[in-house]
C-alpha cells in the first residue's frame, strides 16, 4: 500500500505561508522569464485570470493582479514541512517532486491509518499547507487517486477507478496526444482496452509503457529521503526588515517546522542557535539554553519572542538563520515530595516576558553577593527545583536582634576626641554614649570605586543604634530591638 500526499498549487500556498499580507490581495505566481513567463497560479481573488496566460493577459482581466516569482525559500521550508509530517506514517518517504512526497506504508496498520491521514492534514492545515492524499496498491494508483482526492481517495477497486480517468494523467507528448485522439482514446479505461501489442507497434517500447501505466501497473521501489542530520532554517529575505512583525512572523514559521522534525524523532530540543544577517554585512549571534528539553513550536517561538522583542540592531535584517540541537527528553514519574517545576518551559518563558519589560539585570533570584561589601545582592538564573532548607550551623542567637534600616537614615553627628558625642536625625536626637568601639571595614580597592566605612554601636537616651561613617557621610544604619 502506498499514498501520495500532494499540497495543490504548492508554490502559491509556500508563498502565501511566508507573505500573509498578500492572502487577500489577487495574486499571480509566473513560471519563466522575460516574454515567455506564464501565470502558473492564481489565487481565487483574482477573477478572470486563468493559468497559462501572459503577464499582460493577466493584467488586462486584472490590473490589480499583483504577479510574482516563486519563493525558493519559502518552497523549501514547506517541502520540508511536508517530508516531517509524512514520516510520522513511515520511515520510507521520497520527494517525487514539488509539494509532493510518496509513503511506503509497508508494514503500516491499516485500521488506525485513516486517523492518521486525518491528524496530517489537520496538522499541516493548520500550517497553512492544505493537502490532499490518495492510497492505492502502488504508486501509480496513488498518484491517479491523489488527483482526484477532495481531500482523500482510497483506491480499493483499481479497474473500476481507472475506466474515466483522463489520459492527460500520463503526461503525453503532443504527439502522442494527437495519436491517441485520432485512435478515439479519451480516457485510460479505452487505451487499456485497446491492444496492447497494438500500441506497441506504433510507439514501440513507449507505447508498452503507456499501457502498463493506464492499467496502474508499477512496483518500482521508492527511494526514501534520507533523516535530517541537522535540523535548520534559514532564509534570505526579499526585502530588508526593520520592524518586528514581519521578522516574528518568519520566525514563527521556522519553529513551527523545526519543532515537528525534532519530535518526530521521539526528541526533543534544549538549545537554539539564532543569526542575524544585517544590512551592513554583520551578524548577530545568539544562543538560548532551555531549562528542559521540549519540541513545542510555542516555546520555541516564546523564547526568541521575548528576546527580539527587546533587541534593537544597528541595521536592518537581510537574513535569519536558526538552528536546533535535538536531545533526548526524559520522562519521570513525579514523587510526592518534588519541589521541582511543573511547567519549566511557561516559567522561564514568564521570565523572558518580564525580562524584556524590566530588563534581563534584573529578574532572578536574590542571593548574597560574593563579597564582604555589606547589603550587596545579586540576581542568579532560578534553580529548576527549590533546595531544601537547611539552616547552617551557628552559635544561638544572643543579646538584642539588630534590625537593619533600608535606606539607612542621615544624621548629624558631633565628635569629640574623634569619638559621637551628640546626634541629630529623623528618629531623634540627644547625648551619644558609645556602648561598643567602631568596626573598620572595607574592600575592593581595585575597583573604580572602592569603599570603607565604620560601624559605632551607641545608645541615645533609653535606645540603641548602629552609626555608620563613611565617605558619603553619617547614617543611622540599624536599630537595636
């Protein structure tokens, strides 16, 4: 058994994919060049524009017509597309040609086919990719039933179907056309019910083969497409871009693809490599590491989303270049007691949107920095699961709990002999008596700034206070409860 899987007008619907704003735009799609190109394609808003006709008989039915060449890229990433969806029915799969890939579903269950048919052409409509499929006992017959799919043809008795289909199916010469017209052969039913010995001696070892092939007669074996080795888009954009939208877009097609080859193949992906061609022959480079891996086209997208959202290029954007590495994912069962996360891939993704509002120095979690700079914190990438406290081995707590000021208040402070003597702030003024002598601290000295400061522990009438000195000046840094 074998099927055909057939994207109908493959290069209008490759174009459209990439370039949405022309799907209600009347659209023409030449195949040539200069005087010889013709209309291959139209798109149904284009009224009176019939395929074979010149550019100027397009555009006298149409003078809105908008006429354009195929996209190469754009052909290439739903041909691919295409290949990726046809591998979930079988591992054998050949390109026959544009738009069109033939399965081998040797050894492929019969009963759950037909959902499966259904759940590709699901799948790549939602792509923008309509398909239509045919399945017959060889490629032949599949490839006859795949013309007359509306969306799908099952091929089930081979003589019955073949009887009124159009000899336009074998792809005559205009020779051949001429000699099976004057012999009254219109469909493949009569030439198979011509002679076939017959046939032969007009059009020798030809004529042979035109015979075999209107009776659906063939076994060749498919030449599978080999797996992808790397799993990579990239695309030289027509004109340059220099907003967001048009690039989001491309980049949304792109994971979309990429993210059915990577879990295709039972894996899925923790690192994307982006790069940008710009205007002014540089590059932009960036990777992204994923807190586990995935092979949804949503988080993929979300990812770069939240991080070209907020990039600003000295240039506009001529190409764009992105690329997965597929790893193996690992499936667990959850204990009772995980405190890891449970939707990784929507938490980061929440922190890239916060990133690109607040910007990526600020969002993480608050640790110690590594200094003894006091009050110093640094924001660190969230752990994928929350250790477990464990508090650190310490003396118990003894004596008056000091509790910090944050900012720390600005004081007055009168010195005798170099020592407080009398204090004026917000929180109250009086005599100083020093309960504890100062503390001296300071550190790096190699840096721009370096700083120092000392601490008093002092009491004012029934309170006591911590009084830092530094080189900005006096403040009453904490409160002793």
């Amino acid at each position: 058994m074998f099927a055909v899987i057939q994207i109908p007008e493959f290069s209008l619907c490759a174009l459209l994919r990439f370039q949405p704003m022309l799907r209600r735009e009347p659209v023409g799609v030449l195949a040539g060049e200069g005087r010889r190109a013709v209309v291959l394609y139209v798109s149904p808003s284009a009224r009176g524009v019939l395929p074979g006709m010149t550019a100027a008989q397009a555009l006298a039915e149409c003078p809105a017509l908008q006429l354009v060449s195929p996209s190469l890229s754009a052909e290439r990433e739903a041909g691919a597309l295409l290949l990726a969806a046809a591998w979930t029915l079988s591992p054998r799969v050949e390109p026959s040609s544009s738009g069109t890939c033939t399965v081998d579903l040797s050894g492929v269950s019969l009963d759950g086919l037909p959902m499966q048919l259904q759940a590709l052409r699901e799948r790549l409509a939602a792509e923008d990719l309509p398909v239509r499929i045919g399945i017959g006992p060889n490629q032949i017959l599949a490839r006859y039933a795949v013309q007359t799919a509306d969306p799908e043809c099952w091929v089930s008795e081979p003589r019955a179907f073949l009887e009124k289909l159009p000899i336009s199916l074998l792809e005559l010469t205009p020779e051949e056309e001429r000699l099976f017209r004057d012999l009254g052969l219109r469909t493949l039913g009569s030439i198979t019910a011509f002679p076939r010995a017959a046939l032969a001696n007009r059009l020798g070892a030809r004529g042979d083969e035109l015979w075999a092939r209107a009776a659906g007669e063939g076994n060749r074996p498919i030449q599978p497409a080999p797996f992808p080795v790397r799993f990579q888009a990239q695309v030289e954009l027509e004109e340059p871009v220099e907003t967001l939208e048009p690039l989001l877009f491309t980049v949304r097609r792109f994971c979309e693809r990429l993210a059915v080859e990577v879990g295709q193949f039972g894996n899925g992906t923790a690192r994307l490599a982006l790069v940008l061609t710009l205007d002014d022959e540089k590059t932009y480079a960036r990777q992204f590491d994923l807190p586990e891996p995935t092979a949804s086209a949503n988080v993929l997208f979300a990812v770069l989303e939240n991080h070209l959202s907020a990039l600003q290029t000295d240039a506009a954007i001529v190409a764009l270049s992105l690329e997965v590495f597929p790893t193996r994912r690992l499936e667990q069962q959850e204990g009772l007691f995980d405190t890891g996360l449970k939707d990784a891939p929507m938490f980061y993704g929440t922190l890239g949107r916060l990133a690109a509002v607040v910007g990526t120095e600020n969002v993480g979690t608050p640790r110690h920095g590594d200094t003894h700079r006091p009050d110093v914190i640094v924001l660190e990438p969230p752990a994928p699961a929350v250790p477990a406290h464990v508090l650190a081995a310490k003396p118990e707590p003894h004596g008056p709990l000091l509790r910090r000021l944050r900012p720390p208040v600005p004081a007055t402070v009168e010195l005798t002999e170099a020592r407080p003597s009398f204090l004026v702030s917000s929180l109250g003024e009086g005599e100083v008596t020093v309960v504890r002598r100062p503390f001296w601290s300071n550190g790096e000295w190699w840096a721009p700034e370096p700083w120092a400061h000392e601490e008093w522990d002092v009491q004012i009438g029934t309170g006591l206070y911590r009084l830092r000195h530094g080189p900005e000046g006096w403040f009453v840094d904490g409160i002793y409860d």
